[in-house]
C-alpha cells in the first residue's frame, strides 16, 4: 500500500480526498469546496495513481473509504489538525479577528437561534463587530454584501461553497395555556376547529410540508398570517392559536409545547459563502462559530433523524404538557 507520508501525493489532491471522505460523495465536496464535481473526480483519481491504491468504493449514493482509504484519511485528518496548530501559532497582528463581519439569515434563524450566542461570542471578541441582514426590508439592505450567508435553498452558483450546517425538523406547537384552555388536538383532523398562525414559508415549501400537509392547510382556519418568524412564534406563544416552528423552538422557549400530530422535515440549513470571503480571519472565526451554534453533537434537534423535544438535554428539555382541563372550543 502506498503510504502518504512519503512526499507523493500532491497537497492539493490531498485536501480533495479529505473532503469527499468527510462529506461522502464527489458532489457534495465539489460544493464544499467550490470546484467542479469532474475536477474533485481528478483529484482522487490522480491522488489514487499516486499513492497506487483504490480509496474509495464508489457506489449510486455515494462513495466509502477502502482500507487503505481509512489509514489515507488518518493520516490526512492528522495533518489537518497540525495545519490549523501551525496557523494559529504563526498568526501575527495582522490576523486578528477585527473589523466587521455581514451575516444574512432567516430572521427566526438570527432572532431565535443565533443572538442567543452573541452576547458571550461578542464578550470573547472585542474588536468584532456584526452585520445582521435578515431581509425583511429589501428595499434597504444593509451596507455591503454577506460575508456569510444562512439559507434553507441550496445554492447555484459556481463561485459559492455551501455547507449543510444543521437539519432543521418543524412540528405543532401551541403554549401551555392554549393547552389548558382548549386541549391538544391528537390528529390532523382534530387540528381543524383550532385556529391556526400560518407562516408564508410553508406555502413556498411544498416539497417540505408534503401533499397531505398542503390539504389540511387549505382547509384550516388561518387566523395568523405572516411572513414572519418572530410574529408566528410569539403569536402561538400568547396563545393566539396552533403553529408549525423548527423543534429547535423547545431549546430556547420553553412555554412551548410540541403536539404530536405533525412532522415535517428535515430542510438542511446551508452556511454559504463566496470562496474567497473567509480569507479574512474575523470571517472564518465568524464561520466557526456558527458552525458551532449547529452542532448537532451538543445540540441534538440539528440531527438528520428526528429528535423529539422530551428527550433534549436535561438543562433544554421542556416539562411535561400540562393535562387537557380545558374542552372549549377555540375562538
């Protein structure tokens, strides 16, 4: 077997091959790194001449490592790691993280999710300032363009690296008062009476919410629309009726209380940005943080399988829903 240690094996390939093992498949790698899914084929297929073994077991949903694959990945995700020692160690003034960095996110993504982190993000880092776009006026944007971008829609541009962040699971949540006062309804056909806060987004996500999903909204009673993330959790929150919000919710509400009528998702939550916007430091740090807000390892609700809210974390999780007392019927 060939061995990567002995100087054969171009960086560049190298680096290719680490994250096709890391995301499974040619193009999810082409995406992460910005390049074309034919260049990150030749890279492993030059890295495989190289080194004179197969790394990879190719099949229609993706690829595995061989054995030699899994000592090459070793032996890379190492250097990886003495690669992020040595740059931190050499880093001068001139990388420190200051200066601003713009952000666009969905505001319930922004508002509910990531603000939570800033003050202790911000406290840790003096001289970072923050741009927030959340586009609800896009007639007047915020100055200068995204260095990093939250989004639900994959992009397409050939100049964008996009990296799926976190899976974000939606469900029915009403409040703990709602729920005293009215009951909590156990099917789709018992959410009909009850009034409902609908969010535009679903309208525009029918891939998401699904046939059945669409039915029962056209025939429930949408006594909330909006556009708006903050107006949907707080309506439901002061008991104006039912809505549908990202499981993650329970983590940061907990009034809240999850019906297990509905589930709907995953929708992968995409970090993207221009290849080129995270040369600056303060961006990559920026980058990292976010990636830490999403981990699904410390937080749960962002794994690709569905998370119900009762078993969160001990310091997250939400009581237990409040008895059914109530049997009027919802205004």
């Amino acid at each position: 077997m060939g061995d990567v240690t002995k100087g054969r094996a171009d960086w560049s390939n190298l680096r290719v091959f680490f994250v096709v093992a890391q995301t499974g498949g040619i193009n999810a790698a082409a995406r992460a790194l910005g390049l074309n899914p034919s260049t990150v084929t030749r890279a492993v297929e030059e890295l495989e001449r190289q080194l004179n073994v197969t790394l990879f077991h190719r099949g229609p949903r993706g690829v595995t490592l061989t054995e030699p694959g899994q000592t090459a990945f070793q032996r890379v995700r190492t250097m990886e790691k003495m690669a992020k020692s040595l740059e931190l160690e050499v880093a001068d003034n001139e990388t420190l993280p200051e200066g601003r960095v713009r952000l666009a996110a969905p505001d319930g993504i922004a508002g509910y999710f990531v603000t939570p982190f800033l003050p202790e993000f911000l406290r840790a880092h003096p001289g970072l300032d923050l741009s927030i776009d959340c586009g609800l006026w896009p007639d007047r944007p915020l100055d200068g363009e995204a260095d990093l971008t939250l989004t639900f829609s994959e992009p397409t541009q050939p100049d964008a690296v996009a990296q799926p962040i976190a899976h974000v699971h939606y469900a029915l949540f009403a409040s703990r008062e709602y729920i005293s006062l009215y009951g909590a309804p156990k099917t789709i056909e018992e959410m009909l009476p009850h009034p409902y806060v609908h969010h535009a987004a679903q309208t525009h996500q029918k891939e998401l919410w699904g046939p059945r999903v669409e039915a029962w909204q056209v025939l429930t009673h949408k006594r909330i629309e909006t556009n708006s993330s903050a107006v949907t959790v707080q309506a439901v929150r002061n008991g104006v009726g039912i809505g549908a919000m990202p499981t993650a919710i329970a983590s940061v509400e907990p009034d809240l209380v999850m019906l297990d009528v509905l589930k709907v998702g995953p929708a992968k939550l995409w970090l993207v940005h221009h290849r080129d916007a995270v040369r600056p430091a303060r961006v990559r740090l920026v980058k990292d943080w976010l990636r830490s807000i999403f981990d699904a390892r410390e937080r749960p609700w962002y794994r690709a399988e569905f998370v119900h809210p009762s078993e969160f974390p001990p310091e997250t999780r939400m009581a237990d829903p409040p008895a059914e007392t109530g049997t009027r019927r919802a205004s």
